[in-house]
C-alpha cells in the first residue's frame, strides 16, 4: 500500500480506488479490457486488502453511505455543539445572579478547564474527533463567557484583546487536534481583532467604527500564509485560511459597494461604489481563473457566486428604481441564463483539456 500521512490523503486514495472499480467495470462492460478470473481475483483481494488497511488506520469511508452518515455525523456535531453552547449560556445567565463572587470565579475558571481536561480525554479515545470537536465548541463558548463575565466582575473596558485571546485558544485547540471549526473560529475572532486595533490607531472608538476596509488586510494575510507556512502535520488547514480569507475580502468588498459612509476615502458615494465595485469584479473573476488554472473548485465556486452577487447588486443599482419590476426580474433571470451558458463551456473546455 502506498504510503499516506493524513486522513485526507487517505480518503482521496479510497476515492481514487472506488473510482477505478467504476470505470473498470465500464471497460469490461464495453468489452475495451477484460480481466482473466485470476487477475479479477488477485485485484479484487488487493483492493479490499488496502481499503481496510486505510480503513483501520485513517477511519475513512470507503462506501458512499458511509461518506453519507459520516456527513450528518459532521453536522450533527456542529449543531449539538452549539446547542450545548447556548445551554452553557442560559444556564450562566439563569443562576448567575444568586451565585457569590467567589463562587462565580470558582466556575468561570473550572468550566473551560474541565471542558478542555475531557476533550483531551475523549480525543485519545476516538478517531473521528465528533466528540472531541463538539465539546471543544462549548470549551470556547465558555472561555469568551469567561471574559465577558470577568470584565464585568472587575470592571474592566472592553476592548479587542478579548478577540485575541479567544483566537489564540482556538488556534490551540485546532491544531492540536486537527479540528477545522475551532480553525474557523479562530480566523474569525484574529480578524476582528487586527481590524479593530486598525480602529484605534486611527483614534475612533473599535466597537463602533470599525470600517470594512479594516479587514482587507487580514483576508490577504490569510490568503498568502499557508504559502509561506507550511502546513505538513495538517494538510487540511491551508484550503480553511484560504477559503475564510477569500470570504472576509468579498464580504469587505461587498459592503464598500453596497454602503453609504463605510470607506475610509475621503470621496464621493459614486466613486467609493466604483472603486469597490470594481475590484470585486476583478477578484471574482482572477478567483474563478486561478481556480480552473490549479483545479481548485472553493476558488471557483466563490468566485462564480460572488460575480452574480456584485452582477446583480449592480443591475439593480442601475435599473431598479426607473424599470417595471417584471422587465427587472425578467432581465435578470436571462443574465443568470447567460451566466450558465458561459460557465459551461468553461466546465467542456477544461473537460476537453482546453485551456479556459
């Protein structure tokens, strides 16, 4: 069997594998490649041999109902994760007032603790890290509690570094146990925090000027970085920078557009539009070229929907207020048309190894 180091690289072989069973059996249906029953025999056994090797050392799915239970498995655990986080949540709230100071400073400090004392005991128990992942969304719901409550207790103004310690326990969390929500989370709250200390530096309050601008830098930090770190231990995380990066900079670029007195610039509503407006164009469409060029498909989808986004944003920019709104939505149902028609024959030129 070939050697593989990470669960992704194991699943890709088994898909790989399944695939090659699929079209094999095309070719002997066809009559292109027929196998003697002895070759039939002696692959078939290698075949089942190394899924079950990859099976036992991965915890892979090697069947598509698998791939189907492990998927609800994926969601379930999010859902219960944040179900437990809003338990947490309400029951802080629902006992709090009556608790002591000394007591409410026993639990803000034991809760986390013992969350992360039995995900670090349930992760050496399990391999699909369903649990694990669950209680570590509650272990970082408590831990943001944690500081909320503590600012209050002792008076403290808030301020973004909550961001930051929020972030730098879920990096924790995620690479330490390969977990992409935590990962997620943490880009997140990193993000937050470098845009409002942007805030400051300029002299405005961080809670309430934060600028969307402010973030631009963050989603390109995330977009270069897994080429400048190399990520070998988790090979899974760098599409997760690069997908949040990507995000956070058309989200940015969709609220400059689309908002009255969000930039920095210091121009008109009309030109501040255009600029952003613009670049988000440009973006989506280098994100869908880049995307065919290294058969990335995130980069495509994102950036194929962010086009009909900032399309449509700007068509009814331009018509909404003097066009009947059937001619409106007529229109724009024939630009989506288009759209389709444009983005298959992309999909037929790359199939036929075409450039795009």
């Amino acid at each position: 069997m070939a050697q593989v180091s990470s669960k992704r690289e194991a699943q890709e072989r088994v898909d790989r594998i399944r695939a090659f069973q699929r079209e094999l059996q095309e070719l002997a249906r066809e009559g292109a490649l027929v196998l003697l029953p002895e070759q039939r025999a002696g692959l078939g056994a290698h075949i089942d041999r190394t899924l079950q090797e990859l099976a036992s050392g991965f915890d892979v799915d090697i069947s598509e109902s698998q791939k189907q239970i492990s998927l609800g498995m994926r969601i379930v655990s999010a859902l219960g994760g944040l179900a437990f986080c809003a338990a947490v949540f309400f029951f802080f709230y629902r006992f709090w007032g009556g608790l002591s100071t000394p007591v409410q400073l026993t639990v803000l400090i034991a809760t986390p603790i013992v969350g992360l004392l039995a995900m670090d005991w349930i992760s050496r128990r399990e391999r699909t890290l369903y649990y694990t992942s669950l209680i570590g969304l509650v272990v970082l719901a408590a831990f943001a509690l944690d500081l909320v409550e503590l600012g209050d207790i002792f008076n403290i103004i808030p301020s973004p570094s909550a961001f930051l310690a929020w972030s730098v326990l879920a990096f924790i969390l995620a690479y330490t146990y390969r977990l992409r929500l935590p990962l997620v989370g943490a880009l997140i709250a990193i993000a937050v925090y470098l845009a409002s200390v942007v805030t400051i530096l300029a002299g405005y309050l961080w809670a309430a000027d934060v600028r969307p601008e402010n973030y631009l830098a963050a989603g390109a930090a995330m977009l270069v970085l897994p080429g400048i770190v190399r990520h070998k231990r988790v090979q899974e995380f760098p599409p997760i920078y690069r997908i949040v990066g990507l995000l956070i900079i058309f989200l940015s670029l969709w609220l400059l557009a689309v908002g009255r007195h969000l930039s920095w610039l210091p121009l008109g509503v009309k030109p501040i539009h255009a600029i952003y407006q613009t670049g988000g164009f440009l973006l989506a469409g280098a994100s869908i070229w880049t995307g065919i060029r290294g058969r990335l498909p995130w980069a495509v989808n994102l950036g194929s929907a962010f086009f009909a986004i900032y399309l449509f944003n700007q068509m009814f920019t331009w018509w909404w207020d003097w066009m009947p709104k059937y001619i409106f939505f007529f229109i724009m149902g024939a630009i989506a048309l288009a759209l389709l028609a444009v983005f298959r024959r992309i999909r037929v030129r790359i199939s036929q190894g075409q450039p795009a």
